[in-house]
C-alpha cells in the first residue's frame, strides 16, 4: 500500500476533518459541550489531549458553513492531476498550512461533491478516532453511485479494496436521506454512546435534526446541524 509515512495513513483514507464556521468561539462552546472537546491555540480540537478535527474561520461571508472530510495522500500535487484526469475539479490547488503542518487542497469529485486532501507534515491527522467524540465515518451522498464508484474505485483502490482494508467511508444515494434536489456531498459522522441522547443534547444547544435517528449498515445515524448551520452525523455503532 501507498503509505503516506508521516501520519501511518494510507493514501484515501480519511484523516482530518474542519469546520468552516462564522463564529469559531460559538463552535467551541457547542461541540466542547456536545463531544468534551477542549482546543489549543491553533482552533485544534481536543479529546483526551489528541487533536480531533478543527473549527476554522470563514474568510468569505459567501462560503457554505460545512463540515469538510480530508483524505491522506503522501504527495497532494500528484493526487490533484489524477483527481483533474478523472474528471473531478480542483477548488484550492494545494497549498501550505500552518508552520510545516502539511499540505491541503481542497478538490471535488465528477459530480461536484467537495472534499479535502492532506499531506501530513508535522500534524498527521487525527490522534484519535473511531471512539465517542472522534470521528467514525464519512458517507458520500451521490446521484450516480455508479460514477462515484468508479472515481472513488480507482482513485483510492489501495485504502478501500487493498489488504487489509478497514474503509471508513461509504456512499448511499442523496434520495436515501435527503431531497432528491440536495447536491452531491460528504457528510461527516462522529461518534456517539447513545445517538437519541446525543440528538436531545444538539437540540438543547440550538442545533437542530434534519433526520432522526435511523438504521444503516453501519450503526444508527441522526443527521443534524450546529446552532450555525453546519451539518453532520453522529453515529452509534450497532457493534
């Protein structure tokens, strides 16, 4: 496998998640209630001391207020060719983030669904994931899931069919959840001890459930939004 050294990430898998938000101190007091995240001076989220994803600044009033997925690539200039080649588009071509922290770009697939890329620097990605208040999961919701099989097939092949692979994302199409209009898009899930519990505790904050807590494959999942808009999951493993 292409293994990105840095971070021990093979190549496609994802490996941080961030938040675009208006209000970067509002976020900080809605997800460090919802997921006990604390956060350093760099808007790093904590749990348990280990960096979780990031709540980020909008520089632009006009951008969406999204959660966005980041997958592990060891050279982010060589992945944005293929991505281009494969006919995906490229948003942000890849550039440096923060002193030597790595390398990000920000791209979409054919259908225009946006996702990260990262080359680990000195900040490899998550220092935790897989457990309460970590990341679990990114679904893609896609129209043509027979496209997004193939781009995702071969642009990834190692970390989705490779030995040994665990996948930590999926795609449905946007009918199985959401409007038949709603574009193409990632949906980040976090996971959570009790998904009814942890609905409650969103709306409590101001948030809100665009979908109540349903059945998957893979666990049970509410979609909801932050009490600025941004939307993403949470996820309460069956097993």
């Amino acid at each position: 496998m292409a293994e990105n050294r840095a971070s021990g990430y093979v190549e496609g898998v994802p490996c941080w998640v961030d938040a675009q938000l208006p209000d970067v101190e509002a976020g900080k007091r809605f997800y460090g209630e919802l997921f006990g995240w604390s956060f350093d001076e760099r808007g790093y989220a904590l749990k348990d001391g280990e960096p979780v994803a990031a709540l980020v600044p909008k520089t632009d009033g006009r951008m969406p207020t999204v959660w966005t997925v980041h997958f592990a690539t060891p050279d982010a200039g060589a992945l944005v060719r293929r991505i281009r080649e494969a006919g995906g588009q490229i948003v942000t071509a890849p550039v440096e983030a923060g002193a030597g922290d790595g390398v990000t770009a920000l791209v979409t697939d054919p259908e225009g669904a946006v996702f990260g890329l990262w080359q680990a620097g000195s900040h490899p990605g998550f220092g935790r994931r897989h457990e309460p208040g970590t990341f679990a999961w990114a679904e893609l919701y896609a129209r043509d899931t027979e496209t997004a099989n193939d781009f995702y097939g071969d642009l990834f092949h190692e970390a989705l069919f490779g030995p040994g692979a665990r996948p930590d994302f999926g795609r449905a199409p946007v009918s199985d959840v959401f409007p038949a209009e709603m574009p193409p898009h990632f949906l980040v899930h976090f996971a959570v001890e009790d998904c009814a519990e942890a609905v409650e505790v969103v709306q409590g904050l101001g948030g809100r459930v665009q979908a109540p807590p349903f059945e998957t494959s893979y666990g049970t999942v509410a979609v909801v939004t932050d009490n600025q808009g941004a939307s993403f999951a949470l996820l309460q493993r069956s097993n």
